[in-house]
C-alpha cells in the first residue's frame, strides 16, 4: 500500500513535467557550484519548472566562494547556504561533486547530452604583476592565502611564514580587507569561527603587528566597501593609521558626491583627519598612491620597492595614477598580491577573451545552446547580490530561448544518463548532494569538538571517502 | 547590536520553518496578547501588489518569509544586515513615520543595493507596528526580475 503511495506521487511527479504546454522536458546542465550555480536553477525551475537541472561542480562539496572565500568572521553572510540547499533538493535539481570540467568532461559531450549547458564555474586564478622578485618566498597571493584559512583544498598546504612584523597588502578592495583582517583580529574572535586549524595554529604564532594595505591611486579611488572599512576601524586592539597628507582637497569634494562614495568617503575622512589613534598593539595602515617596481629579498621577500605616483585627470572615478619618479622602499617579511581574480578557459571549445579573464558573452549569452552567470560572466566583481541578479539575468534567458524555440526541446537529449555513465567509464566518483550532507554532518561534528560551527575538511580523498555512505547519484532523479 | 543578533536568529528560526515544523518566534519586547495584525503591500516591479499581513514586532523580512510570498532572493542573508537583498522602497510620508532611524551598519549594507533611493530602507531592519498598518513598499526589480512574472 504504502509502496504504491509513493510510485504514484512518483508518477504525478514525471506527469507534471511533461504534460505541461510543452511537452518535453529542458535538460539542463549547470558548470559550477558556487551562488552563481544555484542561482540559476532556483530562477529556471521558478519560471519554468518543466525541466532537469544538473549542476556538475569540480570540488566534493558546493557552493564556491560562500565556502572558501566568504571570511570565516563573516557566517552570517553564509546563511544563503540555506536557501542554496533548498533549490539542490528539489525534484528537478541534481549535484554531481568532483567532476572537472574541461578534464573529465568537454563542452561538446555536455553539449551533446543537454539542451543547454550554463557555465558558472567562477574565477580561480589571480593576476600578478609581472615584476622583478614576485617568485620570492612569502609571496603570496591574496586568493591562496584565502583559501588557506577556509580550508580549500589546493590550498591546505601553503606556507605561510608570519615571523615578520610588517606585512604588505598590495591592492585595496575587499578580498585584500579580508585578509588584512585575519591577520590582524584577536584569536579568541577567530577561535570561534570556522577558520581552519592549521591557519589557527599558524596565526597563534604570528608575530605580525603592521599590515600595510597599498593602492595605486587615492582614497577616492579604493575599491573596498563602507562596511569592510568600518569593521577594520572597529578592531578590537588595532588602531587604523592614515597618510593625512594624502586627504588634501578631498573634505571639499564630499557634498558633491553621491552615495555610496560619499559614505565611504566621509568615514574615510573622520577617520584619516579626526580621530586619534587608540592605544593597540597592531595597526592597520592603508597607504596610497604607491605601484610596487620590485620585491627585495635572497629567497624570501624582505621588503618592497614602490614607485610613488601622483594622480592625473579630472573626475575621480577616471584619475590614472602615474610616476612621480621618486622610489620608496618598506620593510616587509609577507606580501600578499591582491590584485584580482580571473577566470580560465577551462575548454578550448569556449568563447574566451583572455585580456578580460572571462567568457565573451552578451547577457549570459555565449553561443547556441551555451550559457553563463557569476564572475565568469561578469568578472570577478561585486559581492553575491550581484552575482545573484546576473545569475537571475541569465536564466531568464535561458527560459526566454526556450520558450521561443532557441533552444529546441524536441531534440531528444541523455541528460544525466551519458554522463555519469561516461564518468563511471572514466573513473570519475561523483558526489550526490546526499554525499555532501554526509561530509557537512561530519565537518560539524568535527567542529563541535573543537567548540567551532565547523572544521573542515581540506582533503578530497577524505571527502569522497566519507560521501560513500550517501546515496549514489543516478540518472533517475 | 545584541537587538540585531537577536533578530538575526528569530529570522533564522522563522525560515527553518520553510523545512522543518512550525514554530513561533516571539518578539521579547511585548506581550503576547497584545499582538495585532498590520496590513502590508508589497507592490513588485512589474505592478503586481501582494496585499498580506504580519503581526505587531515582526519584521517585513518575516512577513515575507511567514506569507511565503514569492520575491526572488529577498532575504538571503536572513535578516542579519550582511546582503541588502530585503531592499524595499518607502513612501516619504511612511519613511518618516519610521520609528526607527537607520542605523549606519542599516546604510552601509544599503549601499551595495540596486536602485537606492532616499526612502529606502532594508526589510530586515523594519518592524511593524501598529501604526504602520495599511503600509505599501516597492520591491525593487533587480530583485525580481520584471520579465520573469
Ligand atoms: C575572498 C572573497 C570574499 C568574499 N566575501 C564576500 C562577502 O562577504 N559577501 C558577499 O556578498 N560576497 C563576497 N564575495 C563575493 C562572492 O563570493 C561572489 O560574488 C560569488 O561567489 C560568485 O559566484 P560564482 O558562482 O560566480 O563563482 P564561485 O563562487 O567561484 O563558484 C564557482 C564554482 O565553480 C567551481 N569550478 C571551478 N572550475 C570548475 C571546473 N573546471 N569544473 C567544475 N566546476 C568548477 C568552483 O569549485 C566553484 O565551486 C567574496 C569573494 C571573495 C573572493
Ligand atoms: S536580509 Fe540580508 S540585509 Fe536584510
């Protein structure tokens, strides 16, 4: 009887989705899962329910960034989780963990196996600079050293050496906030979070008392938010120290500017002009005006040469920074480089501009039948909000090609089917959102010994250890 | 600060509703009797006005979440001032009569958001009262995608 019952909700099920106006079902196929991923699917199967999502990500786990880049000081900004795992469990919605686009899987296999494949496997690479001495120890990039201390995998075993006290910064937006904060926040605060252990236990043993954060251009040029700066005033034990010199003028330009410049502006201001420093024992010193020429050091950095810049041009938004001639050196035992993300071409079958770092696309369209959302699609800019609005842009698309027969649902497609059986051909374990939850259970349990939320696990083959116990993934849904 | 962690967790509680069982969560400033209904407009972008209600206390993001009323996104941080996704838009006159004034972490959060006017306020940070029944608030359409309803 009750077997019954549920074969035939079973059925309602299948007959819901294909007996609508349309009569097939859009197979689909996400790359990628981190927000840009969910959000996609949470708008597709919104506005057009009548199809199959499959969201094949690289790492064991999902949902990106908000896991390792996210600060681990920041959870609150991790409760989109929630509504994440909601849109992963419905009925049309499959995750498909450890698959490597590019690797296991082409663009044309997806292409062969779905109406349209949406990629939105994000920006895991950085620039550098290109300049003498950038491969000396302790060089490090701002998005290694984020995915250190939230436990990335690639990451787990960077080096990092904090015996030095002065640390330099170079690049003022938020990633470089972020970590300008790990370094210089008490560890009790950090304790509680779920930075990783071994970052904890590095930090316990810093010596690091100055962190300089170094711009091109000028405080009306910094690309970090209100919110990040406040909490940095706010420090507990670290006072933020300004170059007053560098404030000259800008008091004026404050009542013809509009927000959010001119909130950030006039705390940058109150705090550059008006208060004193308090009495701490680390300091925060954002620097401008300032282009690193080289890096100092035999083999691990010692201290970096700036070229000092003036600025040129009228409107600010527009000023370009360039040399005054005159060189400056400061004293440094870590650089971390925080200079940007870029994408990869992770197929060769893709539209790809490589100057930008991105994928060539108008709207979240690439080519027929080939999508995308999130920082590959816009660049790694903005925070979730944004990548929530592109991703929505997108699969309103999507549904659009559909609905006008862009994207032709008569042609019969595989969907999951050929490709897990290609993967399994291929070796590939995947991870089912079951397998997921399994590792999410033990990384609390894990945590809950340690008195965090959570401790992580930075070790793949771990993971898919602990996933087994989850249900398989199949092609039935 | 304390006020806003508590809201935080309220919010919290109230989406884990969406999943697991009912469960009230109390404002622990007023009694419980004493609790009316407040009428609540949300008009969305493309002009279609949800007419809803919520009770005295609850905040606009938990009468979205308690309504189940369908606006994409709205709330991803669950009411703990770190997305700016609750964006709503005020009539002046209701603006003013907000008791609260925003508080600046309210603002810098508000900031980053879409189509930010000068009677904006963020849904999380709002709490009803009384006086504010028959109130109707704009949805801004980055949030909710006008095509898409
Ligand atoms: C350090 C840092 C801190 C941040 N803090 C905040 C914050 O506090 N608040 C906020 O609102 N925003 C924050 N952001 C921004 C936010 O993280 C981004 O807006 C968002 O994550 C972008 O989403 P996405 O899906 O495009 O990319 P991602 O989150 O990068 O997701 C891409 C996914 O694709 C996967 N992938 C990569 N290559 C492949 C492949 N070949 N095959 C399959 N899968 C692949 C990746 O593993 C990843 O899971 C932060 C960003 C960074 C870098
Ligand atoms: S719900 Fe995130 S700020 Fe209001």
């Amino acid at each position: 009887m009750i077997r019954y019952c549920s074969l035939s909700i079973q059925r309602s099920v299948r007959t819901f989705m294909t007996s609508s106006t349309q009569s097939q079902v859009a197979k689909l196929c996400i790359v990628g899962g981190g927000p840009a991923a969910f959000y996609t699917a949470q708008h597709i199967i919104k506005t057009f329910p009548e199809c199959e999502i499959d969201i094949l990500e690289r790492l064991p786990v999902p949902f990106g960034l908000v896991r390792f880049g996210v600060a681990p000081d920041h959870p609150e900004v991790k409760n989109v989780i929630n509504t994440f795992t909601k849109t992963a469990k419905s009925p049309q919605v499959r995750f498909a963990g450890n698959v490597n686009f590019g690797i296991d899987l082409s663009l044309q296999e997806l292409k062969e196996a779905y109406h349209a494949v949406i990629l939105t496997y994000g920006a895991e690479e950085d620039k550098t600079f290109g300049i003498p001495g950038e491969n000396l120890k302790n060089i490090i990039s701002a998005r290694e050293f984020v995915g250190w201390y939230n436990g990335l995998p690639r990451d787990k075993d960077l080096n990092v050496d904090l015996s030095d006290e002065n640390v330099v910064i170079l690049g003022q937006g938020n990633v470089a906030v972020d970590a300008a904060r790990m370094l210089l926040s008490p560890l009790d605060e950090l304790r509680k979070t779920d930075i990783t252990e071994h970052a904890l236990a590095t930090l316990a043993d810093s010596k690091v008392k100055t962190v300089y954060l170094v711009g091109r251009r000028g405080p009306m040029q910094v690309a970090f938010t209100i919110k990040e700066l406040r909490e940095m005033i706010n420090l507990k034990d670290c006072s933020s120290i300004f170059e007053k010199e560098h404030f000259q003028g800008i008091p004026e330009l404050i009542p013809n500017l509009v927000r959010p410049r001119k909130r950030l502006t006039e705390l940058l201001v109150k705090s550059a002009l008006e208060t004193n420093p308090k009495p701490s024992s680390k300091t925060f010193r954002p620097l401008f005006l300032r282009s690193p020429l080289s890096f100092t050091g035999d083999s691990k950095v010692t201290g970096v040469e700036f070229d000092l810049n003036t600025l040129q041009g009228e409107e600010f938004e527009h000023q370009t920074a360039i040399s005054t001639g005159v060189k400056e050196s400061i004293k440094s035992g870590l650089v971390l480089r925080s200079i940007g993300y870029r994408s990869v071409c992770a197929d060769p079958g893709i539209p790809f501009d490589k100057q930008k770092g991105r994928v060539i696309n108008t709207k979240g369209r690439v080519d027929h039948g080939v999508y995308s959302a999130g920082w590959l699609s816009t660049g790694p800019v903005g925070v979730i909000l944004s990548t929530m609005s592109n991703a929505f842009e997108t699969g309103a698309n999507v549904v659009d090609d559909i609905r006008q027969d862009i994207i032709n649902l008569n042609e019969k497609k595989p969907g999951l089917r050929a490709i897990l059986s290609k993967l399994d051909a291929r070796g590939v374990q995947t991870v089912s959102f079951d397998g997921w939850e399994k590792i999410d259970q033990e990384e609390t349990k894990r945590g809950k010994a340690l008195g965090k939320p959570r401790e992580k696990i930075v070790n793949i083959g771990e993971m898919l250890q602990i996933a087994e116990s989850g249900k398989k993934l199949t092609a039935k849904g | 600060m304390a006020q806003s962690a508590l809201r935080g967790l309220c919010s919290r509680a109230q989406s884990f509703r969406l999943f697991v069982v009912p469960q009230r969560c109390h404002s622990l400033s007023r009694p419980l009797f004493k609790k009316e209904d407040v009428e609540v407009t949300f008009i969305k972008a493309s002009g279609e006005a949800i007419k809803t209600k919520g009770k005295e206390g609850d905040s606009l993001l938990d009468v979205v979440v308690n309504n189940n009323i369908d606006l994409d996104g709205f709330g991803a941080c669950e009411g703990t001032l770190t997305c700016s996704t609750c964006h709503l838009i005020f009539k002046q006159n209701d603006f003013d009569e907000l008791p609260e004034k925003p508080t600046d972490e309210e603002l810098d959060m508000l900031d980053l958001a879409y189509e930010l006017t000068e009677t904006s306020r963020l849904g999380c940070q709002i709490n009803l009262s009384k006086k504010l029944n028959g109130l109707e608030v704009k949805v801004p359409s980055t949030i909710n995608d006008a095509r898409s309803s």
